[in-house]
C-alpha cells in the first residue's frame, strides 16, 4: 500500500505517516515468485493516518500521541506541514503525497534486476485497473545524444565575439545536444548536417549510433496565433504565396501537400533507419494548444486551420506508428502558462482523445520554444491551489497563475497535471514528459508572462539529462528549441530592410530589440 519508494527515510526504524512515501504496486497474484508470493495487496488503506501528532488537526490534544510520530521523517513534524489526526483516520495530506510519489508499477529497473534467463513479461494484470505494459522504457535512457555539428558552428560565430564569462559558457554550449527543427520540407532529404537523412547517416555512424531528437512542425496553415512562425504549407494560398488564414473549407489540399511532400518522406526515412538509429519526434509545437485556447482568433478557429491541424496530426502520429514503432513520440502540449487552467486541460485531453493517437504516443511535450520555468515539484499538481501552503518553495509562483486558478505555476507541476488529467481523461494512456529547458533558467526574467518572443534576461537551462525531478513521470529535460535561434524578427531587420512576417508580441516591452540600444 505505501512502499512504493524504498529510501526515503532518514531511519528505517521510523514507521509513523512517513514524509516522501508512495503508493506501491496495485492487488495482482503476478508476483516476483508465485510459489512462495501469493499476492501483492493493499492491506494498509493508503491514506488512514498510522498516528497522530502532539497536536490534532482540531488543536486539541492527541488522546494517544506516540512519540515516533513526531520523528524527523513523520509528516506532521517539519514546519508548514499539516497536523496529523488520530491513527485509522483519514490524512488528505498524506494521501495527495503518497498519489504523487505513486510506484503502482514494475519499473524496467526492477526487471533488469531480474536473475531469471528467460525474457519476462512485465504485463500486469491489475484488479479493477486497464492492463498496463509496463516494459516500454524511457527512449533517453542511457543513450549517447548526437550534437548537430551546425549549432556548434554557429555558436562559433557567436564565441568569436564573446568575452569572459559568457565566452566560456558558449565554449561550454558547444557539445550540448539540441533537437533539429524540421520546419521545412527542404529539411527532409539530402545530405549533410541540415537534413534528416544527413543527421540520420551521420548518427548511425558513430559507435553505437546516437540517439537524434527531430521537431516535426510543417502543418498546413502553421502557428495561426503567431505570424513569425507561420509556415510554407496553406490550406489556401494567396497570391504572394501566403497563407489565407481567413478562408474556411476541409483544407484538403492543404492536407494532400503535407502527407505526400511532408510526412510521407519522413515516414519513409523512419522506416530505413528504424532499429538502427534511437529516434525521437516532437509533433507539432503549438498546433493543438491554439485549438483549446484561441477558438476566438479566426485564424484559429476556422474550419481549415482545426481540419488541417487534426487531420495532419492524427495523419502523421498513426503513419509514423505504424512504420516506425521504436520511434518515441512526444505531442506538443504548450506549456503550463498556456494550458495548465483546468477547462483549458479538459479540453486539451478532448482533442487528444478524439484523435485516437495515443496508442503510438510515449507522451507530451511542454515549453518547447518557450520560458516557463521549471520551478520544484509538489507533492500534487494543486497543491498550492487556495493559497493552501504559503510559503513552500514548490509554490513559488514568479507569474502568479495560481492567483488565476491555475494549478501549473512551474513546468514540473504542469507535468503532474498532464499526466493525471491524461490518465484518467483516457482509458489505459499513462503519458511521460519531456520539458524544454535550453532558455528557461531564469524564472522571473518577464514583466508579462504572455511574452514570449525573445525574451530580455533569460538564461540558458539544464542540460541535456534523464535525471529529473520525478522520473517516472518526467523522461528528460532536452533543449527542443536551439538557444541562440530567434523567436521572430523585429519590426526592422538587421539589414534596415522590414521584417516580411513581423508579429507585435516580438516589440513586447520584454523582447530584445525593443529598447534603445538594442540591435
């Protein structure tokens, strides 16, 4: 019922309301050994107090204390935390604890501990519970990354120029590895290290091939919210070649262009390389998001752009599914500025559902190309929701969304809150994250939180790691957006010459290039 976690007592003696402790695995007869183990099973109903505090919840107190339930490992004894009521009755603080630190299921780690020869299956039959294939590991586990050779030269031209400190932190950048944007159909084929196929053969060289992350971001009618990052497929064309955001259909040239000239090429290049090269895919980055959040922009919410983005998201995820299965896929879901309000989440989990694509997903995708820090993780995803823990480092909120009703004040509660909302919005789908950290090291750097185009004062983030917050809910922390690349022009290039697909937010009293001064 609660030994989901195995170290985290400072002693093993103590046994009162432990702080850190997590579900453990759910009631199955699929045991390490079934002729000595007949059953796993909750006989302790996670959630009942084992005992209660000096002090009741009620201020009274306890008729019954225990002086073990004041150790330094019992909930109940660190200041800030909840008093803890008499033993058998229920704690809503431990239990929305021993929720977020939940281990219900055989981690590959345990099966690799395995003594047995014989190939194992991990499926476990769950009383009550979907059956959940729990051998699918994390794509960036003890994997080499491949560093593109082209960021490292362009931060090159940047080094050259750079002195002391932030010299030697370009140097330090230089062998980071960062996802490749294929933002172009021109980006598919061809060779070198500025295509897929070139990256893909170069990764497949080294000893042993490199893992290679890819951003899949070429839909019709492309970031409708945004117009610096609007891109070279339309659902209607205007005469200069643009996008007619404006006009309404099923987008089905649109549609036809994307599949045959786009994801069709991927797909066959996938399919060559699969098994050889550790692939993974981000899909898409704002499409979908728009769809829950800005039905009220006509370029959003017209019926081209949501037949495009549906029908060429659910085209791509199932075809790449099906020809390229080791291929991980992580769909892009904003970041929890954007979606982390609960109906906007509702909606979100919606639009996922009726796509019927998460079968082939490993999971979702959060910050890609944005700054929302990543803050400490809670104990629950809304745990700082009603002011309820003033004061606890994991509430700090530099963009005060929990003040609106937004539970997702970091990117590591917004994990929790995908991963919940996902899980129980669809049957037998236990989604993982990736969150992008190549700007996001600053926390409070904006004026507004709604800017996001080349943000003034940010600061480079994590590297490239698997070591995260929480790993069974978060895979990795990866730089999806290359620092250093622009966000959007200023209404003036650097050339003197005006910028062709200006967008106001990147003139935001934020953005670089807005201040005198500034280039």
């Amino acid at each position: 019922g609660r030994n989901g976690i195995a170290d985290e007592r400072s002693q093993c003696k103590n046994w009162c309301n432990i702080r850190g402790a997590g579900v453990g695995l759910f009631a199955t007869t699929e045991t390490a050994d079934p002729d000595v183990i007949d059953a796993y099973f909750w006989l302790k109903t996670p959630g009942e107090s084992d005992g209660c505090t000096g002090t009741l919840p009620s201020g009274a107190q306890c008729p019954r204390f225990d002086a073990d339930c004041a150790s330094t490992d019992s909930l109940g004894s660190a200041a800030g935390e909840p008093r803890a009521p008499e033993a058998g009755q229920w704690f809503d603080y431990q239990i929305k604890q021993l929720a977020a630190h939940a281990k219900m299921s055989i981690s590959s780690k345990d099966s690799e501990a395995s003594t047995t020869t014989a190939p194992v299956n991990h499926t476990m039959k769950v009383v009550g519970k979907p059956i959940i294939n729990v051998g699918a590991e994390n794509p960036f586990a003890g994997k080499s990354f491949y560093v593109n050779p082209s960021y490292a030269a362009s931060l090159g031209q940047s080094i050259a120029t750079a002195e002391g400190q932030v010299k030697a932190t370009l140097e330090s950048m230089e062998d980071v590895p960062s996802a490749y944007w294929l933002d172009t159909k021109g980006k598919i084929l061809g060779s070198g290290s500025n295509t897929m196929q070139g990256i893909l053969a170069d990764a497949a060289s080294k000893s042993p091939p490199q893992l290679v992350t890819f951003i899949v971001y070429d839909l019709p009618n492309r970031d409708c919210h945004a117009k610096a990052s609007n891109g070279e497929i339309c659902c209607t064309y205007n005469a200069d070649g643009s996008c007619d955001y404006a006009k309404a259909g099923d987008c089905s040239a649109g549609l036809a262009e994307y599949k045959a000239e786009y994801i069709d090429k991927i797909v066959s290049l996938l399919k060559e390389y699969e098994g050889r090269v550790p692939i993974v895919l981000v899909i898409e980055p704002d499409s979908l998001p728009n769809l829950s959040t800005n039905h009220g922009d006509p370029r959003c919410g017209n019926s081209a752009t949501v037949a495009a983005y549906k029908g060429g998201i659910q085209y791509a995820v199932q075809s790449i599914g099906a020809a390229a299965p080791s291929v991980a896929m992580y769909l892009d879901a904003g970041h929890g500025g954007w979606l982390g309000w609960k109906d906007n989440m509702k909606d979100y989990v919606a639009t996922i559902r009726d796509l019927s694509v998460s079968s082939h997903l490993r999971g979702f995708a959060t910050n890609v190309a944005g700054y929302q820090a990543l803050g400490q993780m809670c104990p629950t995803y809304d745990f700082c929701l009603n002011n309820a823990n003033p004061g606890h480092p994991c509430c700090a909120d530099p963009c005060g969304l929990t003040s609106q009703w937004n539970p997702s004040h970091n990117e590591h509660n917004y994990a929790l809150h995908l991963r919940k909302a996902m899980s129980e919005g669809i049957s037998g789908f236990v989604p993982h994250i990736i969150i992008d950290t190549g700007r996001n090291g600053i926390a409070d750097e904006r004026s507004q939180c709604k800017n996001w185009c080349n943000i003034r004062g940010a600061g480079v983030g994590l590297f490239a790691t698997t070591e995260t917050a929480d790993p069974d809910v978060i895979d990795a922390y990866f730089w999806l957006k290359t620092p250093g690349e622009s966000d959007g022009c200023t209404g003036t290039l650097p050339s003197g010459a005006q910028c062709p697909r200006f967008d106001a937010d990147c003139a935001s009293t934020d953005s670089l290039g807005s201040a005198a001064g500034e280039p």
